[in-house]
C-alpha cells in the first residue's frame, strides 16, 4: 500500500504541475492517473477490508463506505476499460501516422514526397535504435534510471511492431491495447516515482538525513513496477488470447442461442 500511495502522489504531483506550468495538451497524463490511481486504491481499500476481517462491516468501521466510494472511481468520469483504450490509441496515433504518411508517400513517384517519406523514416529508425537517457542527479538511481530508458525502448519497439502486424485493425483489439496501455501507465508512474525520489534524495543528503520510510516504498515500487511493464511487453506476443476469445464466443453465443429460444 505504502509504494503504491507514493507512486500516486508522485504521479498527480507531475501531472498537476503540467497543468500549472501551460501545458495544452495533458490529456493522456490525466487518463493514465486517473486509471492508476483508481485501480490502486480500490487495491489498498480492498486489501485493508480484508486485514479488518468480519469486523470491517460494522456500522461504526469507515472501511465499508471507503470500499465502495473507492468502487465508484473506477466507472466514473469515463470507465477505465474506455480510458484505457484511451490511452493506447491515442498513444499510438502518432507513430501511426508516421507510418502511414512513409506508407502512402513512397508509393508516389514525386521526389519531394520520397523526401518526406525518407524523412519520417529516419526519424522512426532513430527513436527505434536509439536508447533514451532518463537524467537523475543522485547516484543512487543511476541504475534505476538506465533500466527504465531500456525499457522506454522496449516499448517503443512493442509499439512500432504492433503497429506493422496489425495496422488498423489494431483499433478494436482491447486485449492488445490493454497491455500496451499498462506498460505506458507504469512507465510514467515509475518516471514519476524516480523525480519525487531523486529530488528527495537529493535534499536528505544536503541536510544530512537517513533513508526515510517513503524512499524504501519507493524503491519498492520501482522494482514491482519494472517487472509489469517487462511482463505487458512480454504478453504482446506471448498470451492465451485466441483461447479467451474462442471461450468467450462461445458462452456469449451459447447464451444467446438460449436467449433466443426462450428457454
């Protein structure tokens, strides 16, 4: 609870901050938290319910009202099924027009047009090769910090390869956008986490403080978050999806079969 309580600070502390410094365009930071932090907290509420036992639904315990206002989060203000499609295509819409525009361009034989379709090329292959540097002043997140610019190129691959096999289809596969989804929530979060916890390791060892209970959390939390974001990535192309949607199919069509025949 505690790693995931920092986490979410952190994240609404950088997503407000693009808010007040002018930022038009915060629309995916927001989907991100609000789907993270709903999540999590019905985690956390969840999670203490049970620690209470029986005794977490008497009258005078708060957890039952907290358990269900922490239910409600997750369908208000745009379910998080629909903003975590959200999140995904509106993530991808910009390799994906580049990969358009190189598609449609280099099928024209006018030479400004190869130009440009050279251009957008180069600038895929660049953020494909290249590795990310995640700039943090403390040493001790340099590790950290070098695993997450390698797994921003992960993801970046993951995108890119999605994007070429499935092309617009890509569009009503929630299965697929789900897991590319939580890779970039984690991925955020944990870059999030690393700039509260390098700014706060940085001013403990100005004044000369010990390690705080937040900067284990937060260590915690970017050792867990690091493993999801590696098995979203794995799952891309290694999962049980036909089998869901065969089974899925075929109670859906076996229930309305039954429906149909009025029995």
């Amino acid at each position: 609870m505690a790693a995931d309580v920092y986490a979410m600070e952190a994240m609404t502390q950088v997503t407000a901050s693009l808010i007040d410094r002018g930022f038009e365009d915060y629309m995916i930071e927001t989907a991100m938290l609000k789907v993270f932090t709903t999540e999590r907290l019905w985690d956390a509420v969840n999670d203490c319910f049970q620690i209470h036992g029986g005794s977490a639904y008497f009258d005078d315990s708060p957890l039952g009202r907290m358990l269900r206002d922490a239910r409600i989060n997750q369908i208000g203000e745009g379910s998080n099924e629909v903003l975590t499609s959200f999140i995904a295509l509106v993530g991808m819409r910009g390799p994906g027009m580049e990969f358009k525009e190189i598609l449609d361009t280099v099928m024209k034989p006018w030479r400004a047009e190869r130009n440009k379709a050279f251009g957008a090329g180069l600038k895929r292959l660049s953020a494909a090769v290249k590795v990310p540097e995640v700039p943090v002043r403390h040493e001790q997140l340099r590790s950290y910090a070098s695993q997450l610019g390698r797994l921003v190129w992960r993801f970046n691959f993951a995108v890119n390869k999605a994007l070429i096999t499935y092309r617009e289809p890509v569009m009503d596969m929630q299965l697929i956008q789900e897991r590319i989804a939580v890779a970039a929530m984690e991925l955020f979060a944990t870059t999030c986490v690393l700039s509260r916890w390098d700014s706060e390791l940085t001013k403990s060892g100005r004044n000369g403080h010990s390690v705080t209970t937040e900067q284990v959390a937060a260590d915690l939390f970017v050792r867990r978050s690091i493993r999801k974001i590696k098995e979203a990535l794995r799952d891309l192309g290694d999962n049980d999806d036909r089998a869901l949607l065969a089974t899925a199919n075929a109670v859906l069509g076996q229930r309305a079969s039954i429906s149909r025949n009025g029995s």
